[in-house]
C-alpha cells in the first residue's frame, strides 16, 4: 500500500510540475521562431488589417500572417495571403476553390483557420514574438515539428502550413511555404506548371509511419 502512495505522489508531483511550464517543443518553436524574426526584420511588419502580424517571402510572393488579437481577427487567426497569378497561369478556376479560400477585391488569395474559442491576446508588450507564444500556450496542437525536415510548423489547416528550421546553421531551408495542392488540382491548376513552386512530395508520418504526400513548396534559404 506504501508504495502505491509513494507512486501516486510521484506521478501527481511530475505532471504538476509539467503542466506550468511549455512542453519542450513549444519552447524550441518559440526560440528557433524568433531568430527568423530577426534575421529578415525587413519583412516583417505590423498587419492593421487582420490585426496582427504578417512575415512576407523573401521574393515579396506570399506572406505569413498571425493574429495579435483574435477578438478583433474574426475570420482567421493564422493565414497566408498571396498573389496567386501562378496558379492562374496554370488552369486556376477560382469558383471552384472551397469556401474558405477567399480572394478579396485587390486579387489577394487567403489562406487560413481559426483556431477556437480561446483569447489571443499578449499578456504583456503586444510583439509579434508575444502574438506567437500565445498561439503556443492557448493551441499547442497547431504547433508541429516535421523531423525529416528539421523543421516547426504552424498548422493552417487543410493541409497548409507555415515551416521554419530548427536550426538555420544546418539546414538550407529556413522558412517553406507549403500548401495542399488538391483544392487547386480540383480547380483546374496543373500541378506541374505552376511558377515559382516546387510540386513534391513530402514525407510525413501518420499514424506512427513515414508517409509521402504531395505539397506546393515555397523554401528560402535566409543565410
């Protein structure tokens, strides 16, 4: 019976100490996160519109953008936003897009999820690094590490994700724009002839195993 008490206690004392700290991963996503922040400042800018962040591609194609507020981010609390000519260029037949793949008035095509009901808001200084550790805190489950890659993720749903490497100093991919390309394919696009993307396959694990899947790659090298 002892022991019993002894190991309950234990096991309590553990999962009470881990459950007021980030797990291991969301920390490194939120160290590795910052240091591509700093490395491109010049792409990085205040987004009024959706009341957060955006952190636009080296090329000025695509951008990365993340609610600061999700009480004033009604529609979408992480998101991309780019000129989709390429995939114009390639058969693209916009009415046929789902739903939530939206071009506004000036042709801008966005891309995104909210993420729930829980608050997005910095405790403290309103940073974009504040605006990300809050989507870390309040939705771990939208935050991944893509080990054949090296790389974090920020999820976007359907298949659409946000990468950066763990580690710019090993790895010649620091940022990857990636998208689902069967909402596109099912438009019309030719996925092979699409400009300025690399249609590939990438390997993903599910369910315990290495799987390939199809993606649209953006990848810039920021060294």
């Amino acid at each position: 019976m002892k022991k019993i008490i002894i190991i309950a206690v234990f096991v309590l004392l553990t999962l009470s100490a881990c459950s007021g700290t980030l797990d291991v991963v969301g920390q490194q996503a939120s160290v590795s996160f910052d240091e591509v922040l700093n490395i491109i400042p010049a792409r990085l800018r205040e987004n009024e519109t959706n009341n957060g962040w955006s952190l636009n591609s080296p090329d000025g194609a695509i951008w990365f953008i993340w609610s600061g507020d999700s009480d004033k981010s009604p529609r979408r609390d992480v998101m991309f936003e780019m000129h989709p000519g390429a995939f114009y260029n390639a058969g693209l037949d916009d009415s046929k897009l789902p739903d939530n793949y939206l071009i506004d008035d000036a042709g801008m095509l966005t891309i995104g999820a909210k993420l729930g009901d829980k608050k997005l808001a910095p405790e403290g200084e309103a940073t974009p690094l504040a605006a990300f550790e809050q989507i870390v805190k309040n939705y771990r489950s939208a935050i991944g590490y893509h080990t054949e890659m090296d790389h974090f993720n920020v999820d976007l749903g359907g298949g659409n994700m946000f990468e950066w490497a763990k580690d710019m100093n090993t790895n010649d991919k620091d940022v990857v724009f990636a998208l689902n390309p069967e909402p596109f394919i099912a438009a019309g696009v030719d996925p092979e002839n699409v400009e300025g993307w690399s249609y590939a396959p990438v390997t993903v694990t599910i369910d315990g195993r290495p799987t390939q899947i199809w993606k649209f790659l953006k990848a810039y090298d920021l060294k």
